[in-house]
C-alpha cells in the first residue's frame, strides 16, 4: 500500500509534493535503461506513495508514453497524469510546433499511447516562437470542452507569456528548471504564478545531477547525453562548479540528509506551493527523493545555501545559444 506523502494543490487535484519526473527512463541523459528497469521504477515510485507522473510525446519520442501508460493503466484512477504537446519527434527530429493542427495530432497520439481517455494535466512544452501563445492554448482549451484534458499547463514559459495564456484560459501549472544553481525563476515568474494561482512545477531539481553530488567527471558521460552541450558541464566551467559542493556537502551532511536531498528541500522550504519532479534511473535515489519532502529546513540554512549556489557562483549559461533561443523564459 502506498505511504502517505505530503501533498500539494494543482488546479483542481493534489498531487505529492514531489512527483516522478519520467524523462530519464526514456532519454536525455545517455543510454536509457531497459524497458523492464524502467517499468519496475515507475511501480516502485507508485507504491513509495507518490501520484503525482509527468512525461512527454518528446521523451524517447513516444516511447516513454508508451512505458508509462502500459506500466501504470492498472494504477490510472490512483495518480494524476502529466504530458506535454508542441514538441515531438518528427521522421526522427525534435521538431517545435505549436500550431492547433500539430496540438490536435500531440494529443491524440499522446492519449493512445497512454492508454486513457483523458490526461489530467497537459502542457504545452514549449513556446512556438512562429505561433501567438493564444493560438496554442486556445487549442488545449478545446481538449478541455472536449474531455481529452482537465487541466492546461505551460513549460518553459516568461510570465508576460504566462499572463497572455491565462487571459485565453486558466493555467493550472507553469512548469521550468528551477534549483539552487538555475535562479530564473526568481526574477519573476514565482511572483506571477503565486498572483494568478498557478502551481509552480520545478524541473531538473537537483541540477541535472551536480547537485547530488555524484558526477564529478564529465568525461564519463556518454555522448548522447545531452548535458554534454550545457555550458555549464563544459569541462572548464564544470571544475569550477565542482568547488561549490565542498561546502555544500558539509551544509548537507549537518542535515544528516544527501546533497540531492538538500536540493529538494531547499525548493519545497522556499514555496509551500511548490511541487518538485526529480527524475531518476536508481531505486535508491528515488526513495532518497521521495523522503525529501519530509525535511525541515531553518531560515538560516536556507539563507548559507541561497549565498553558497547562485546566479552569481555557478559558471555557465544553462543552455548553449542555439537552444536559448528556442526558450521564453527570462533571463538574468
């Protein structure tokens, strides 16, 4: 039976206040494990107690939807089920494209390979720079009459942007990389979400893995992994980086808890609001982040982590120049 986990409002549900991101199992972050680890992590994640599942049509290019829907449909009453449309695989390609044609064609591809008539939560992974935000979500707003969707989210996304959507139709959640070392967020996008009631959905938590401390040379990432074209994981900048987590591994070792734990708990302490999707390949890494959400942090431990890791003290943009631009949200 699964724990009670501490949870947390979104839109019209609750969700524990951290949920499983599913990216890893399927992409991103070199060879992806087989089908079957990644099945046996899905239901290990349910039965640790979390609800709370959000994948992509992009991820694996459909074969995470795929993993997730066979793997978890027994389970479908019990969790709240996140994806995301306006970013695909196409002949092969990872193709932007926010027009209400290829939404249409995201969402029921999407619903057939998640097995389920309707996805509690779907977002619009990234903004269509060639297409008004209005266009995008005034589409998602016809899968919510038509029962293909309950809730509208947005990845990736400016508040200005942010504030455009929800004059179209309400915004349950804003999703974007948020951690000690990507403050972006802060500039103003907290604010605007707390203003208009969106949940805010931090992705890459722990960094991308610098903060749990573990990846300490970067020649040992394979060559697909796409940290490998973050300036911040270039060998130069990522040395300098690593000076960081001296003090911050004594902070989490005074914490009794795991460096990727205090990542965690540094987000839910900042925001009773927020919610945390860690992803991860290991089991015991997914019941470190699961016990994370139970960690009291004190004002002062709170304010030497905000001093220690920064956009000031990390070295390095979070995305390489050909990406940014793809990319609304603001910038320091």
């Amino acid at each position: 039976m699964a724990q009670h986990l501490p949870s947390r409002p979104l839109g019209t549900y609750q969700v524990t206040s951290v949920g499983y991101g599913c990216m890893n199992i399927s992409h991103a972050y070199g060879v992806p494990p087989p089908a079957e680890e990644g099945a046996k992590l899905l239901l290990e994640a349910f039965h640790l107690g979390i609800n709370f599942f959000d994948t992509a049509a992009l991820y694996g290019f459909g074969a995470n939807e795929e993993l997730v829907g066979k793997t978890l449909k027994s389970h479908r009453h019990e969790i709240i089920l996140a994806s995301k449309g306006g970013m695909a695989g196409v002949d092969g390609k990872r193709v932007i494209n926010g027009r209400p044609e290829a939404l249409r064609k995201n969402i029921e591809d999407s619903l057939r390979r998640l097995q389920t008539d309707v996805i509690d939560l779907y977002y619009l992974h990234r903004l269509d720079m060639a297409v008004p935000i209005e266009d995008s979500v005034g589409e998602m707003a016809r899968f919510v009459q038509e029962g293909k969707v309950k809730e509208i989210g947005l990845s990736e996304i400016s508040a200005a942007t942010l504030k455009r959507a929800q004059a179209v139709h309400p915004i349950a959640a804003l999703q974007t990389e948020y951690s000690l070392w990507t403050r972006n967020p802060e500039i103003s996008l907290l604010k605007t979400c707390k203003e208009l009631g969106v949940t805010f959905v931090a992705f890459s938590p722990v960094a991308r893995g610098f903060l749990g401390g573990k990846l300490l040379d970067v020649s040992t990432l394979p060559a697909n992994d796409i940290r490998l074209t973050m300036p911040r994981f270039y060998p130069e900048n990522y040395a300098k980086n690593l000076e960081l987590l001296t003090r911050y591994g004594l902070l989490a070792k005074d914490q009794g808890c795991t460096m990727a734990q205090l990542s965690l708990a540094w987000l839910l302490n900042k925001d009773p609001d927020l919610i945390v999707i860690p992803g991860t390949t290991q089991s015991p890494h997914l019941r470190e982040n699961v016990t994370a959400g139970a960690i009291q942090l004190s004002t002062d431990i709170m304010k030497r982590l905000d001093n220690l890791i920064n956009q000031d003290t990390v070295v390095g943009a979070r995305y390489n120049e050909p990406t940014q631009k793809e990319i609304d949200t603001e910038e320091f």
